[in-house]
C-alpha cells in the first residue's frame, strides 16, 4: 500500500470532516487521521487560526482549513474537478456553505450536545432557512441528476454530507424525491463510506 500522501486533522462525527473523507475514498487516497487531542493544544492552534477541524496537512504546502476549500485542493486535476466545470463548482460550494449547510448543522449540533431545547426559537428559524435551501437544491435536482455539469463532482460530496444527516439536525427531508434520488446516486458509489463505519 502506498504511504499516506495527507494528514487529515478531524472528528470522526463532524459532516464537514465527512466530506473531505468522502472526496480522499473517492479518490482512493491514502491518508493519517488525526484528532485535534492527538496533536494538542498548541500545535492545533498553529495549524488550525480558528481551532475547527478539519484541517488537511500535506508536505511542502501549508495547512489548509474550511471544507470547501479542501474539497477544491484535493480534487485539482481529477474526475471530480473538470476544468470547464469548476467555477460552477465552486459556486455550490460556496451556497452550500451560507444558504444550507449551517441551518442543517446548527441545529444537529444542539440535538447531539442536549441544547435543543435551550435554542428552540434559534432551531426554528435554522429549520425554516435550511427548507429554503432545500427547496431550492430540490427544484435543481428535478432536472439535473448531479450540481454541476453532467458527473458526480466535489460540489455533489460539499452539498451531500449535512442534507444526508438533516434528520439528525430534526429536519424531514422524505418528501424531497429528486434530493433522495440524488442522495441514493452517490451512496451507490464503489467507494462511498458512511459518517462513521462499522467496527
């Protein structure tokens, strides 16, 4: 087996880690995961300004933070970046991340720590917003079978992870069938994996 080319800073449950997972699979990239714990207090605030994972260490480039960003680095010069879609690309990369990843995660995130009741009011507006997202990703999907251009791409991976864990966030997503169709199209991918794989 060929030595990790990445080090991958990350919890195992964060969706935003999930998708650098899910690109590094798709890619049949080997990498070292890490926890920001493994590393300490220090040494992840050198690599990380904001202290949030993930974080993708590669030699001889510097420390990368942000999802979306990774997502781009890692995908440069593969089937998931072609060069006439990428501005596309990025462009839902960057809705994911201000119109619908939030609202979706915000929400989980209170269920999971046991503070959904302490920010009810918050997670009913993150709901609605995350439906405005939804509905918008749907009526796209109707008509397309991937975001962008006519291949699974790294903006299917940015955009799936937190839509794929809406239920945990409170959010019922089986009324939405193109975005089902969508999700069941990447989870039958040959080198899909779960949030979190069996021991």
């Amino acid at each position: 087996m060929s030595p990790p080319c990445y080090t991958l800073v990350e919890r195992p449950l964060s969706g935003n880690c999930w998708k650098v997972r899910l690109c590094l699979a798709e890619l049949q990239s080997p990498y070292l995961s890490l926890s920001p714990e493994d590393l300490g207090a220090a040494e992840f605030a050198a690599l990380s300004r904001r202290r949030r994972v993930p974080v993708l260490i590669e030699t001889a480039r510097p420390p990368l933070e942000e999802s979306a960003a990774i997502l781009m680095r890692l995908a440069q010069g593969t089937h998931l970046l072609p060069d006439q879609d990428r501005d596309v690309i990025l462009s839902w990369l960057i809705w994911d991340q201000a119109e619908l990843s939030k609202a979706l995660a915000l929400p989980r995130f209170y269920a999971r720590t046991g503070r959904s009741d302490c920010h009810a009011e918050e997670i009913a507006r993150l709901q609605d917003q995350a439906h405005e997202g939804l509905s918008f990703l749907e009526s796209w999907l109707i008509e397309h079978d991937w975001l962008a251009g006519r291949c699974f791409t790294a903006a299917d991976i940015g955009v799936f992870c937190y839509v794929d864990l809406a239920g945990e966030a409170g959010i019922d997503i089986s009324h939405y069938a193109a975005i089902n169709a969508w999700r069941n199209r990447i989870r039958a991918r040959p080198f899909w994996l779960p949030l979190v794989s069996d021991p």
